[in-house]
C-alpha cells in the first residue's frame, strides 16, 4: 500500500476525546501534497495513527454548516 502524505495546516477544533487519547478533530489538512480540505477524523495521541474519515471543499463545508444551522 503505497504511503499516505499529510500535512496539517490547522487545527480547526477538537470536538471529543476518548478514554484512551483519540480525539476526534476538524483540520484543513492537505493530502499527499495537494490542495488543502476540510477533514473530520479520529486521530490517535501525538497523531501517530487516524482512523477513517471524511473530507470536504470549503463550499461543502459551508453548505452542512447552513443545513445543520436550519436544523437546530
């Protein structure tokens, strides 16, 4: 399997930790050297592991933060 790049440019918020260190993070991150996005993962201590994930454009961003503000 061919090695996965990534680069994180911000930590945008940690919405929860687990009991054993995982965090669940929003990060700009870019991966394997392309073009920044928006990424919801979970992330080990000292992010020497994650667990699966999504990524989204900026406009997908802003588009579930509007439906999940219409939703509240």
């Amino acid at each position: 399997m061919a090695e996965i790049k990534y680069d994180i440019i911000e930590t945008i918020a940690v919405i929860s930790e687990s009991p054993k260190g995982w965090t669940k993070e929003l990060n700009l991150i870019s991966w394997n050297g392309r073009e920044p996005k928006y990424d919801l993962r979970d992330w080990a201590p000292n992010k020497e592991k994650m667990g699966k994930g999504i990524t989204l454009t900026k406009d997908e961003l802003l588009n579930l933060k509007a439906t999940l503000a219409e939703w509240e």
